[in-house]
C-alpha cells in the first residue's frame, strides 16, 4: 500500500477517508469496515497490512482495520441544487485549517473540491463530480470530510480518528452526486458524525460513521 503525496490531508500526511480506503480495500471483502487511525497516515511510504494492522517499514502502527457487522450511518439525501446552494456557504472558503486537503481544501484545483455548507437543519451538504479513474479509496474520501465539517468551526480544528464505511456502489465518471452529513452527538473533544453519498438518480452508493478528535 502506497499513499501519493496527492492525496494529503493536513500537510505531510494522507487525508484521512482516502487513506482509510486504501487500507479497507487491502483488507479486502464484502460488507462495512472500520479503520481507526492511531497517526498520520505517512505519504509515499510503503506500508504493509498484516493481521488487521498497518504498519511502516520501521514497524510503526499507523492503523488498525477490522470488519463489522453491519452499519446504520444513513443522512437522508437533498437535490443537487440544494447541495449546491449549501457549498456557497462552506466555511472552508474563507477560515480552513488544512486548505491543501485533497478532498475539502479550496487551495486544491486537482483535488475533489467538495464544499460542504450547512442547511438549515445543520446538516451538510455539496455537489461532488466524479472523478476519471474513481475507486473504492475515491468514496471513502468523499464520506471523510462533509461529515467533519458538521462539526468544524472557526479556531476549532478536528482531525479524523475513526471511520467506518460501506460502498455499495461505485459511482461512473463525470457523475454528478451529492454527499451529505450529519452530526450525530459531541463530548469534549470527540464528535461522532454521519455522512451518505447519493448517486444521480438519487441511490445510496457510500455511507460512513466516523469519530472526529479536536485538537
């Protein structure tokens, strides 16, 4: 498993949702799986999966993967024009702690360019355009930060700490789809959220629950 320096997340280290992707896949199998990030994903490092963990080549834990049983993580979908309308208000714009991220930053014209802005009943929501060559790594980022940034604000920072997701389909290129989340409850400084992606013609293709740790 290699994460290219173009995938990042915060500078120096892979974004979360694509990193936990790329380690679910390795791990192979049907059915929802969980990867909890015990540091920074590296970036251009070869790193192996041996028995549920991911290790460096120093033998260093990066991440722990396992399989569960099932996963009940569903946001209810919005059209596009209202994801739309939500992304012109997405905070990142203007205050964003990591504007280089691959999927979330605006800094990022070769990144995914997912905008989640806030609706009305605090759920997030953005248009996303399916990139040529998408993969199962290509959806569990796009259900990484919509759901952070339920809970993001100005001068409060969260980092992923664990996701657990389901693709049940991998959407075409060119696909214009809609992600949205959701936050579920917050104490201290974890947060746990929801988020969905929906198809064009409006089917579940991903969903995730993820913990977000504030720093």
């Amino acid at each position: 498993m290699h994460i290219e320096s173009r995938y990042n997340g915060p500078p120096g280290s892979g974004n979360g949702g694509w990193s936990a992707g790329v380690f679910a896949t390795a791990a192979g199998g049907p059915g929802p799986v969980e990867v909890t990030l015990c540091r920074p994903p590296p970036l251009e490092t070869t790193l192996t999966l041996v028995d549920g963990e991911v290790r460096d080549p120093a033998g260093e834990l990066v991440a722990e993967v396992r399989r569960i049983h099932a996963l009940d993580a569903v946001v209810p979908p919005v059209d596009r024009a209202t994801a739309a309308e939500a992304a012109t208000r997405y905070p990142g714009l203007v205050d964003h702690p990591f504007p280089g991220c691959y999927v979330c930053g605006p800094q990022r014209t070769d990144g995914l360019r997912i905008f989640p802005g806030r609706l009305p009943d605090g759920r997030t929501a953005a248009p996303f355009q399916v990139p040529d060559g998408s993969t199962d790594a290509t959806v569990w980022a796009a259900l990484d930060c919509p759901g952070g940034w339920a809970v993001i604000a100005p001068g409060r920072p969260y980092l992923l700490g664990r996701i657990a997701a389901v693709v049940t389909a991998l959407p075409a290129p060119g696909d214009e789809c809609v992600v949205t989340g959701a936050l579920v409850h917050a104490e201290g400084r974890k947060a746990v959220v929801h988020t969905s992606l929906y198809g064009p013609d409006g089917a579940l293709l991903g969903a995730a629950r993820a913990t977000w740790i504030g720093r």
